[in-house]
C-alpha cells in the first residue's frame, strides 16, 4: 500500500470537485456519470497521474466526458453535491494508496454501495473507509497490514484482561 502524498491528495481533490460539480453540470444520473468517469480516458490520464502535469479544471473534465460519450439523458436519481465529492475523494484515494486503475476500484466498490455508506463513513479518515469496506466485503488487499491489525487488537484484549485481574 502506498502512502497519501501530496500528488495524490492533489489528484483526490481535483475528482472530488469534477463528481461535485457533476450534480449540477451534467444530464446523466449520479450512477451513470460515475460509470462513466472511471471507465473514461481522462481516468486513466488520472491513474498514471500525468493529469498533475496540465492546467485542467473540473469544467474540462466534464467536457471530455461528454464528448467521449455524448450528451445522452437517462437516468434522473442525483447524488447531493456532498455525496458526489466523497464518492469522488475516496475512489481517488482508494486507487492512489492501493496501486488499482479506476476501472478495478469501481469493479471492486459500486458508487450505491458507497452512497449508501456515506453517513456512516464520511467523517472517517479515507483510509479507514476504505479498510472497513474492504474488511466488510471480505478483500484483504494487504495481508502484512491485516496480520498486524489483528496483533495490536489482541495484544489490547490481553492487557485489558490482565489490568482487570
């Protein structure tokens, strides 16, 4: 797993603002521009993270989008603008710090199971969301982690129960 830095927050917020703006901006439903986005060129430009080196806003976005798949209506469920940049936030981030192109963490997370999380999840750290949805669906992306993880809690069980003794 690698560690959030500053390309890679640069690279969060800028998907953030484009899912955001996409309320608002766009015809499609939330789902259907969400298919879209991480299954798009402008993702993969994303992915190997030379999009750092243009000067592109989220209006860009949107218009590359539209012209690589038409400015079709279908679908009429919109996301809240909240909704739409944490989905945005944790898809990026998830793809940063787990090595995966956007096409393999929207396979892995669909953005209804996401929006149905985001109460839930939206104030965590984005690393924690992703672990307890990863943990919830049964994927161990990192075993060292997940072994280590299961050590500290059981060393915290087995002083609690020595300190109560």
């Amino acid at each position: 797993m690698k560690k959030i830095n500053r390309n890679g927050l640069l690279l969060c917020d800028l998907q953030a603002k484009t899912f955001e703006s996409a309320v608002d901006m766009t015809t499609v439903s939330s789902e259907i521009f969400i298919r879209r986005f991480m299954n798009s060129k402008i993702a993969k430009i994303m992915d190997n993270e030379s999009i750092l080196e243009t000067n592109i806003h989220e209006k860009d976005i949107l218009d590359m989008i539209e012209k690589q798949y038409g400015n079709l209506t279908y679908g009429s469920v919109k996301y809240t603008h909240d909704e739409m940049f944490w989905i945005g936030y944790l898809y990026r981030y998830f793809c940063y710090t787990y090595g995966l192109s956007s096409v393999q963490a929207y396979k892995t997370v669909k953005p209804k199971e996401l929006r149905g999380l985001f109460f839930a999840y939206h104030t965590m750290d984005p690393s924690q969301a992703i672990e307890r949805i990863l943990e919830a669906k049964g994927l161990l992306v990192d075993e060292e982690t997940e072994l280590n993880r299961q050590f500290e809690i059981f060393k915290r069980v087995r002083k609690n129960t020595t300190d109560s003794r």
